[in-house]
C-alpha cells in the first residue's frame, strides 16, 4: 500500500508590475514587468506533472498581464494586443504583440488535465473575455478568481490610481458570475487610505455585502516610501 501527498507547487511566470497604484511599493522593489517564456514554464509544468504533482499555481505580481515575447514555435491562440476589462484604463500605453496570459494557461492547462491549475496574484483590469471563457472551459482550471478591490469608493479608487471605478468593478463582476456561474472570488481591501472618510468606506462595507466574497485579506493603510501616495 502507497500513500501520496498532496503538494502544490507553485511556477513563477513573471516579475514585476507596472500599474504604479499610488500606495503601492511593488513597482519600485521589483521594477518592470518581465515575463518567463512559455516554453520555458511549460517545460516545468512537465517536470511537475512527471513528479506526480497535482495542483500548480502560476505566481507574479500582476500574473494576468503576463506577455512572453519571446521567439517561440507555440501557436497564437488569443489576441496578441491589450484586452483590457470593460470599462478599466491603465496609465502606459496598449502593448501589443505577444503572447499572453490566456495563451500561456491554455497550453498550461493541456500539460495534464488531471492537474489543477490557479493563478495569482492578478488585477482586475486584465480579465477580459477570452481568458474568462478558457476558464469556463477547462475543467482543471481552478474556478477561484482572486479580485483585488482595495475600495467601493470610486473617489478613494481613483485616489488609489487603480484605473476603475466602483460601478466598473461591479459590472466586471457580473459578467464573471455570467460567464462562470459557480465562480468563488476573494479580494483585497485597504482601510483608511489617504483622506478616506467613514462614509467613503462604508461604500467598501457595501461593495462587500454587494459581491458577497468567500475571502477577503483586509488591512489598515500603512504609507510606504517612494510611492505616488507618500510624496502627496
């Protein structure tokens, strides 16, 4: 008799991230977005599945705006240019060209169909439809999606410098919950960021009754140097 145990592992895909959000100190200690290419992370998705392991986690700091551009032999599933969420806006310039998130966890997710796949840390801006429907899908693509919201206040959102406000939030949730019913979301949330008035975060109270989230990390603003915020 031969007993197995479970052990996720974990793939690190990309490093950095570029969305500069004003309380954020992620851009200045990690720098700019880089990504592994996909042969590269295929190649140890393999090994993995070859280990007899299970489940994987792709990591980055901003996962969903993986881009390989890389020389590669792998076909082009999705849209090479940005696909943003409806409704969201990001401070650079479209990117185009490359190959990106949906195509690295489609091929992922062909590796072994006995293995659960999740992502994270993502933002919220870079889940557009395409990636949505592969998920849907896939039955061995984790139907969790971490959905980092920091406020429910758009004035606060828009402070944050996070490139949505409350009502695009909430309509990129409904169109999750339409596309992948029995989705379970998390999220992020930071309390008492500049100026934040108790009114402005009873609306964060309320986006939470509204989304009904089945885990939240949830934590006290706490200033950190170099950001936008600070030198406000």
């Amino acid at each position: 008799h031969t007993t197995y145990m479970y052990v996720p592992a974990r793939s690190s895909i990309m490093r950095g991230c570029e969305n500069m959000c004003s309380f954020c100190i992620v851009p200045f200690t990690r720098g700019r977005e880089r990504s592994r290419p996909i042969e590269s992370i295929l190649k140890e998705i393999r090994m993995l599945s070859d280990q007899g392991v299970k489940e994987v986690t792709l990591l980055g700091q901003n996962v969903n705006s993986y881009r390989d551009l890389s020389q590669t032999s792998l076909p082009l599933s999705f849209d090479s240019n940005t696909q943003l969420s409806r409704g969201f806006r990001t401070i650079y310039h479209d990117k185009d060209g490359g190959r990106r998130f949906a195509d690295l966890l489609d091929q992922v997710s062909m590796v072994d169909p006995e293995m659960r796949v999740r992502f994270t840390s993502p933002h919220p801006k870079d889940f557009p439809d395409q990636l949505l429907y592969l998920i849907r899908e896939r039955p061995n693509i984790c139907q969790h999606l971490h959905l980092p919201a920091q406020s429910g206040n758009s004035n606060i959102l828009e402070k944050m410098r996070r490139g949505y406000t409350r009502e695009a939030y909430l309509d990129l949730v409904d169109n999750i919950r339409a596309i992948i019913p029995d989705v379970t979301l998390s999220s992020d949330f930071i309390a008492g960021f500049c100026s934040e008035t108790d009114e402005q975060h009873s609306d964060t109270v309320s986006l939470m009754k509204r989304v009904q989230y089945d885990m939240a990390y949830m934590f006290a603003y706490s200033m950190r140097k170099k950001t936008h915020a600070y030198h406000r």
